[in-house]
C-alpha cells in the first residue's frame, strides 16, 4: 500500500485514493499446460488470488513469474496477461507453451571417463522432462567443455538425437581422446629482467602438466602484469602451440615483447586537504628517477590509505599513470578524503556458541572511539588466529568486519564469524629421548567454557554445553611409557 503511494508521488502522478492505487486480483489462469500441472506452475508465480497490488508492483510480479518459469526449461513460450473485470479487480493469465515431446531416454555413448553422475550434473537433463533441442545441443557443449578442462584437446560431442523437436530420446555420442600433455615449456625475447626459470614461477603451466587452453591463455596475461609490474609498460606477450607427431604431447612457446623500461618523471599527490601533505608524500616510496615497479605503486596506495585510518580518516585512494615521453611515466595518487567518524553499535553475527563478550576481547573496538579502519584488519587476523572459527582463503571464508555506511557521524560495525569445529580427540605414539616407547591419547577443545554447564540434553547434543568462552582444554586421558609407567587424567586450561 505504501509502495504504491510512494510510486505514485515519484512518478508526478496526481494525488490519487489507495483504493485508486491499487487493484485486487481475482484469479490466476494457467493455459496451455498439458504435461505439467497447473499447481507446479502455480510454484514460480509470487502473485496470489485476493492480494492487492498497485499497478506497477503487479506488472514486475509478472515479468519476474515470466524469467522463473522460462527458467524451469519446462515450456518454449510464456505469455503473461492482465485483464480487467467489470468489479475492478483483475485476472492474471498465463499462457503456456510446452514443447512437443518429454524426455523419454537418455544415452551417453562412450563414455569411458566420466560417470553417468556427473554427466547429470552437467547436462541437467531428466527423463520426463520437455525435451528441449536448444537445451541438449547446450548439454553436448557443456560435455566437450569439461573434457577439455580434463586435459582431454580432441574431445568432441556429437548430440546424436534431441537435436529436432521431434524426437523423443536423447543420444549423446561422446568422443573423449586422449588426454594431451605438456612437453615443453620456452620463452623467447625475453632479455630482462627475468630468466626462464624466474619466468616458470609465474605461470601455472608445467612440463608433464595437463594441456589445458584456457590455463596458457591464463599465463600469457600472468607474464604480461609480471612485466608490467616491473616497468616495461608496453610489454606483449603471445603463445604458439606445437604439437608433437603422436599428437599425445605439445610445447608451448611463449613469445614475449619486452618494449621499453619506464622510468619515473614525477610523482604527484593530488587532493590532500585536511591533513599535513608532507607527511602523507614521507610515506610515499616511488621516487623520480627511479624505474616503474608496479608492487611500489600499490604498496603507496595501501600506506597513504593506512596513514588517513590510523587517523581516523577514510581515504579513497587510487593511481593513475601518465606518459609525457616513450620512456617516461608520471605516477599521481589520488586521495578523496572523508571526515572522521566514530564507533557506533558492535553487532556480532555467526557466533552461536562463542559468547560475544570473548569476540569483543579481541577486536578491542568500542562504541564511541574514533574509527581506525587499519584496526579493523588487525581485528579480522586476531579473531582468525583464535583457531575457532573457519577460514579458508580460496573459499573466501575467514572473520569480517564491515562498517555499515549510514549518514551522520557514527558508524555501526558488522563482525561476522562462521565457528569451527574445535573438539578433537588426539592418539600418539612415539620413542622418547631414553629409547622409550611412549603411547597417549588426549582431548583437547579449543572454545572452552567452565561456566556454561548444560542446561538441557540439546545443549550435550549440539555442542554448547562447556563451550564458548575461547580458552583452551587440554585433557590427557592417559600416556604410557614402556615398559609400566602409566599417567592417567591430567589436565589443563589456559
């Protein structure tokens, strides 16, 4: 209801009634459907019988229901409609339609490599579903693709049958090859500042590797910020591919264009205003004379950046490079300064067994200090170096701290956290310095709370009873050592 007010106020719309702004509607018809039930259908579409909706909110229902449906790759043609009733309220209709034939069979044919599961997963075909010539010649793609990410150069996918509308199985006839190797790997031109072997470091392509295309494609733009990075701005670098006669192995030659080395003319610090600008250019570290190093540069970037938040000032700091000769590049860092601000509230999400009070410990942040955003890093490493919660760099997974943006001068910061399991019971064995066979087994928790005694059997069996509280238990159930000495139930809490 306030929606479409607010619509009609933005749009410059006369003042109108709600009754005016909105329209009931009376019922959703669903034609054309033959094979697939009106109530799956009825699934994709967020409109319902008896709801009111402006005009325009009714019209993105629509579009929206449109895409969810044409998605579900079950029908060729969705037409939605609205139609008016005398009572002024609406029917909303569809209008379907459905491909000729279902799926009754499908066929992978020599597949000998991969299996029938995840041929699934990548064709996301079912028997029974609308069979779809666009969709299937799609999934014979998506085979050959992941072949050849295999290693596999030559495969190929022929879609044998459920290419027509109408065919009634799908036939997939698979050629997978052999899987093509590295055989060698060379540069030519390059002269500085890199050996071959300094070269090889800084691409994923090995000798005996896997030949996969779209890794050395990868390489060739690697080498090209690797020259870039360290001067030669105008650096190209091209791959030739020779095949051996067996066709089981190939080299790839990287040809690289060196260009001319960049020397620095000038550097520039443009936009500092509000504090000391000879301070800010002492921690500058790219100096006229000097060659480009493009890890210099961005190092600036980050202490400049670092300098305003220690200060309690955020800084939007970028660097442009321009090129007043051949052989000459002026660098110039850009600062956009932003006023200071202030903590506002902690909210702490993702912790359900670690109390907030031991996040808060650590971050050392609290409402009402100014904001020191380089702190904010040193709080995500602190909570991350705990050992009880999850990090994983190539999933993106590790403690974050946000600031919400929001006018005024406080600022609220978002920690969120996603807990590790942090129990394990460990065995050993081993000879101490004496000769001595030593044997124990302990417990250890790394989140432990003397305090939170169970309350209820869910506490036992969902692991927050004695946890949360960040400390760390040690319990030795036992440790023999050769030939009789036994310690039992030792113990420790730090």
């Amino acid at each position: 209801m306030k929606t479409c007010l607010i619509l009609a106020i933005v749009a410059g719309a006369p003042a109108v009634s709600l009754d005016e702004a909105q329209v009931q509607v009376a019922d959703i018809i669903v034609t054309g459907n033959r094979n697939v039930s009106t109530d799956r259908i009825m699934n994709f579409i967020p409109i319902r019988p008896g709801n009111e909706y402006c005009r325009d909110q009714l019209k993105d229902l629509l579009l929206q229901a449109d895409q969810k449906i044409i998605d579900s790759r079950m029908f060729r043609k969705v037409v939605p409609q609205i139609k008016d009733l005398p009572d002024g309220r609406v029917n909303v209709y569809f209008n379907v339609q459905e491909y000729p034939k279902l799926i009754e069979d499908i066929i992978y044919m020599n597949a000998n490599h991969i299996s029938k599961k995840e041929l699934a997963e990548l064709t996301r075909l079912q028997i029974g579903m609308p069979l779809d010539p666009v969709s299937n010649k799609r999934a014979a793609y998506a085979i050959k693709d992941h072949l050849q990410k295999q290693g596999r150069h030559f495969a190929n996918v022929v879609l044998e049958e459920g290419g027509d509308p109408g065919d009634k199985r799908v036939v997939f006839n698979i050629t997978e090859g052999r899987v093509v190797r590295v055989g060698d790997v060379r540069f030519v031109g390059n002269h500085t500042p890199a050996t071959g072997q300094r070269l090889r470091a800084q691409i994923n392509s090995g000798a005996g590797g896997q030949f996969i295309p779209a890794m050395i494609d990868c390489d060739v733009l690697k080498l090209e910020e690797y020259y870039k990075g360290n001067g030669f701005l105008d650096a190209r670098v091209s791959r030739e591919l020779i095949f051996k006669d067996d066709f089981r192995s190939m080299n790839v030659i990287f040809h690289i264009h060196e260009g001319r080395k960049c020397r620095i003319e000038k550097v520039l610090l443009q936009g500092v205003q509000n504090v000391p600008k000879a301070e800010v250019t002492s921690v500058v570290r790219a100096k006229a004379g000097d060659y480009y190093k493009d890890s210099v540069a961005m190092a600036d970037v980050r202490k400049i950046t670092d300098y305003y938040g220690w200060r309690g000032r955020k800084a939007y700091v970028k660097k442009e490079l321009y090129f007043p000769e051949p052989d000459l590049v002026r660098v110039v860092y850009e600062v956009e300064e932003a006023p200071p601000v202030k903590v506002g509230q902690i909210i702490i999400a993702g912790n359900e067994r670690t109390r907030d009070d031991v996040i808060r410990k650590v971050i050392q942040l609290y409402p009402g200090q100014f904001l020191l955003y380089p702190q904010l890093k040193l709080a995500e490493r602190n909570l991350a170096r705990l050992g009880i919660f999850n990090v994983d760099p190539e999933q993106g997974i590790r403690p974050k701290l946000t600031v919400l943006e929001s006018d005024g001068d406080f600022k609220d910061i978002l920690v969120q956290v996603q807990e590790a399991p942090t129990g394990s019971l460990k065995f050993g064995a081993g000879f101490n310095s004496n000769g001595q066979l030593v044997v124990s087994m302990s417990l250890e928790e790394r989140n432990f709370d003397p305090h939170r005694f169970p309350t209820h059997v869910a506490d036992i069996r969902e692991g927050r009873a004695f946890r949360g509280g960040g400390k760390t238990l040690r319990l030795d159930l036992f440790r023999l050592t050769a030939p009789g000495s036994l310690d039992v139930l030792r113990w420790y809490v730090k």
